[in-house]
C-alpha cells in the first residue's frame, strides 16, 4: 500500500527531552562501553537517535502514515554535530518528513524524517536524518 | 593517535577493530536503553513474520560500534559529521569488523568512510564521518 504523499511536510508536535546522566550510562554500558574523555555527562554520538526517538516520536510517524511495523527497516541514519551538549541539559526536538519517494516500482518506499535538536535557548545542538525503508512487497505474517 | 589522521595518506585505515558477537541479551540491553523496543531485535517469532530467520541487532547498535571505533582511535578530534547506510541485517552471534578509512584531508578536517561487516561476511554498515582535526582556539 503507498503511502499518502500528501505526508510530505508533516510533523510531529515538538517535544522536550531532559538528558539524564543515569540513562546515558545505561546507553554507555548497552553500547559496550563508552570512554567518554573521563566526562561521564558526555554522551556517545548515537545516543542524539536516543533523543529524537522519545515521546515514541518514530513509531507515531509510522502510524501516522499507516505503515505495518513488520515492514520496516532502518535504512539510514545520520548526524550533523552543531554544538554540544550534556546531562542536565533541555533539549527541544522538531521532527518533519521530509520526503516519501519509491523504488522498483513501488516495492520498497523510504520516508525521510529530518529532526532539529536544539538547547532551550534555541541555539542548535544536531541536524539528523533518518530514513525509513517500508518493504511493501516483503511476505509478513502474523 | 592525534598526529596520524593529519599526516596520515588518502587510502590509510586509520582505525580497524573486531567487536564480539552480540546475543540477544545484548539486544535487550539497548532496546531499554535506546528506548528502541521493535520487537524485529527482541522476538523470534515477529523478526521470522517479517521474513527473517532470527532477531536481528539494531542497526544503531551496530553504528554505536562505529563511534566507539572513531572514539577510542580519534578522542582529540571532535565529530563534526557521521552517517551510515544499513545495507544488510547485522545477525547475532557474529562477530562485527569495524574499519575507518581516510578518504580526504584538507582544511583541518579528515573526511573517513566506515564500514562494518560480519566476520566473514558482507558489509552491514557503510558509513562516513567527518573530523575537526585540527582546533583553531
């Protein structure tokens, strides 16, 4: 089933995220381990997905775009690196898609999210981009 | 380490590691901790419902890998840049080569391509990072 390109532009409501040292070394330690430079309220580059996903961001996306979660794949990610930050620190995430588009012939779609995680002063902290691979031709069952 | 991406040739790897296979525990681990519960990383049955033969690891698991890799080899040089491409699934209990690659150097950033592969097998993650290399204060 396509996905209703009239999607192209949507967003979320923007959410706040506190980071929280005692998550950051949960997420450290679920990592394998995490050096951190000795600064334990310094987290991982991976952990701002972490920051974009809460609220269940990503999953209200999908359902908004009526995917079947058995369909999809996480086909790529990416970090652009503004300005750091810390535990302790409220940080404001605005979500968007900002593009749907198809491949072999509408088998696989990918919906482009492109988030901006920005400190509560404003300043940006990251661009990211995730793009989500729907396989609408894989067989699922229930 | 804080000498060899500035000096080092266009082509060098600059960093290579094998992390241990992750088993499903691990997978348990980071979905609590990522908040990443699609149960495609957790449950037998939904990752074979959607055409798979077993769970299969976060691909953010395995591009944690790949910041541990610039993180332990590079942690003067700040993360201006960092991407990854999921090309195929990341298995458990396989081991995961991690390898960075200098690609261009100029102006103070070193530019890296990623990839990681299953031991012996194909290459799950191919990425790219970009690196201040040099900080002018």
């Amino acid at each position: 089933m396509a996905i209703d390109r009239q999607f192209i532009g949507y967003s979320l409501p923007p959410f706040t995220v506190t980071v929280e040292r005692e998550r950051l070394r949960q997420f450290a330690v679920a990592i394998g381990g995490w050096s951190s430079g000795g600064d334990e309220d310094r987290a991982p580059p991976t952990y701002l997905k972490v920051i974009e996903g809460e609220d269940n961001s990503s999953r209200k996306i999908l359902a908004a775009l009526g995917v079947d979660l058995r369909r999809v794949l996480h086909a790529e990610q990416e970090f652009e690196f503004h300005a750091p930050y810390r535990a302790g620190d409220r940080l404001a995430v605005e979500r968007t898609v900002s593009n749907i588009y198809e491949r072999k012939a509408g088998e696989l779609e990918f919906v482009v999210v492109d988030t901006l995680i920005r400190q509560s002063s404003g300043a940006l902290v990251a661009r990211t981009q995730q793009v989500i691979l729907v396989r609408n031709a894989a067989p699922v069952t229930t | 380490m804080t000498g060899s991406l500035k000096f080092a040739a266009v082509g060098t790897v600059v960093a290579q590691r094998t992390f241990p296979a992750l088993d499903r525990e691990d997978l348990r681990r980071y979905a609590e901790a990522s908040g990443d519960q699609n149960p495609l990383h957790l449950e037998t049955a939904f990752a074979r419902g959607a055409g798979f033969d077993d769970v299969i690891v976060h691909g953010m698991l395995g591009m944690a890998l790949l910041g541990r890799l610039l993180d332990e080899a590079f942690p003067a040089q700040p993360l201006l840049h960092f991407r990854s491409r999921f090309r195929n699934v990341i298995p458990v209990g396989r081991a995961i080569v991690c390898k960075a690659t200098l690609t261009a150097s100029d102006g103070g950033v070193a530019d890296l391509a990623l990839a990681a592969a299953t031991e012996g097998g194909p290459v799950a993650i191919e990425g790219s990072a970009r690196l201040l290399v040099e900080n002018i204060a």
